[in-house]
C-alpha cells in the first residue's frame, strides 16, 4: 500500500524513484504513522460527538452583558414600592432544577438572566388551580415564576432560584441552551434554564383564541414593570434582556402576551426605577 501511495504523490515519487529502492524502514514508518494517524481520527471524531464545543451550546454572544447583581438594592426598592407576594406555590412536578450541566458533563448557564413576559389566557383561578395541579407527565407541565393578577397582585408559583416550564422550544436570537446533544431528540434548545417567566392574567374577553383582546390594566404594568425592576436589580438583568414569550418562542405555537404595550409598560417601569433612584444603565437607553 505504502508503495502505491508513494508512486501516487508524484514529485515525492519521482524524488524516492531517483535514490532507488525506498529503504524497508522508511515504508515500515509511514505504515505505522497512517495506522496511527487513523488511530487518532476517529478517536478525535469520538471526542468531539460527545463533548461539541462551544457551537451547539452557544449562549448568545450578541446579548447585552450582565450587571453586577445587587441583592441590598433590590431589597431596598422592594420596601420603597411596598411590594407583596402572595404565595401560592405551584405544585413540584411543574417546575425543577436549574441544570449546571449538559448530557455531556459541560457546563451550561444557571443563573436568571432572561425576563420574560406571558398572558395566562385562562382566568386567575383557573390558571392557580393548573399550576397546582400534580402533572406527571413531561408534556403537560408549565409554570411561571410569577403570576400578576388583574387588579395587580402578585402571586409567587415558583422561586426564582428554580426552573420554571414557561417556555419549551424557545431561544434569543440565535441564543439557546440544549441540555442534550444536538443529533439526539428533544435536543431543541430552550431558555428556561436561565429564564424567569412572568405571567398576565387576560382579561375576560382573552379565553380564546382570538389575535387581541381588551389588554392589561394599569395596576397590572404598574406591579409588571416594578417586578421587572426588582428582578434587573436582583439579577443584574439589563433592559434588552426583557422579552416576550412571542418574541422567543420557537415552536411557532406561542404569542403572547397579545395585546402588550410596551410604552405603557416603559412609562411604569420609569416611575418605578425613579422611585428607587436606579441609574440608568438598567434602562431601555444603556449602552
Ligand atoms: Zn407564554
């Protein structure tokens, strides 16, 4: 073999025909190094389907950077815009763990990082009674951390340090987190790893299916935009990490909250971080 490979490299040929026969150990020592080199190959090829690096666990590199996490400070405005949470804990089967790895032992993202907002489309009690209702089944869990109800209240379903199931196959931009590998099934990313999910109560006339309805009330972007603010102080979450489910799902089955406002939302969210005094690289205009 290792002659046929000679006389095909043709200068390299042309040179070993010009100093006659090629010595045995010469060919001895290219077997070897092929063997060898194949050797190596595959065990590269191995190493690198179970370990991908770096691409298929990206995590984004056009997001805005993370702020300093501060929790004093986001104690500090909590007390200042007198927020309560009532406490209604969803039932254990619908949320988890914030997972530190991947199926390939690498370290993936845990900490909150992402906002995002949803609508529950049921009502209150109805969306309280879901939540608490046991799922063992993968496919019909769902979660948010918070639930804001009509006339503005706050109820806690899940901790913040916990992984609620807001949104199943999502990502940011081009940003996701895949706890499998990305040639086995269910290996679409998701972002609720990092991710903390706030719901809206709809109003009456959003139960169905319809693109709109009535939208959210005052008290409602007014406790929204000052949770936010807490959690951005909390977390060290910048504005342009805010989002909406629409806007990161991925399944092409998810769209709201319809009828969101962002501008009525800036305008609570400003007299909020005023309130608290919070510089303005929290905001929507930081760099
Ligand atoms: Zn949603």
């Amino acid at each position: 073999m290792a002659t046929f490979l000679l006389q095909g490299i043709y200068p390299l040929g042309e040179k070993l025909r010009g100093l006659g026969t090629p010595p045995r150990a010469l060919l001895l020592g290219i077997l070897l190094g092929t063997l060898l080199g194949s050797l190596l190959g595959l065990a590269g090829a191995r190493w690198w389907r179970l370990k991908p690096a770096g691409a298929p666990f990206a995590q984004g590199q056009g997001l805005q950077p993370l702020l300093a996490a501060n929790t004093a400070a986001a104690r500090r405005c909590a007390r200042l815009l007198g927020t309560t949470e009532v406490l209604t804990l969803a039932d254990p089967s619908n949320y988890g763990e914030r997972r530190r790895r991947d199926q390939a032992g690498g370290r993936v993202p845990a900490a909150p990082s992402l906002v995002v907002l949803h609508e529950t489309v049921l009502s209150l009690p109805d969306t309280l009674r879901l939540f608490q209702t046991p799922h063992p089944r993968d496919a019909d869990q769902a979660s948010y951390h918070l639930l804001i109800a009509n006339n503005g209240t706050l109820f806690r379903l899940v901790p913040d340090q916990k992984r609620a199931f807001g949104a199943g196959w999502s990502a940011w931009g081009d940003a996701t987190i895949r706890h499998r590998l990305a040639d086995t099934p269910l290996a679409a990313g998701s972002i609720n790893n990092v991710a903390l999910h706030v719901s809206l109560e709809s109003p009456a006339d959003g139960r169905g299916d319809g693109d709109g309805h009535a939208g959210y009330s005052t008290s409602q972007y007014r406790s929204l935009a000052q949770q936010v603010l807490l959690w951005q102080l909390r977390w060290g979450i910048p504005m342009r990490r805010v989002s909406t489910h629409n806007a990161v799902d991925r399944s092409h089955s998810r769209r709201d909250p319809r009828s969101f406002r962002w501008e009525r939302f800036d305008q609570a969210w400003r007299q909020a971080a005023q309130r608290c005094g919070v510089p303005e690289r929290y905001g929507l205009e930081a760099r």
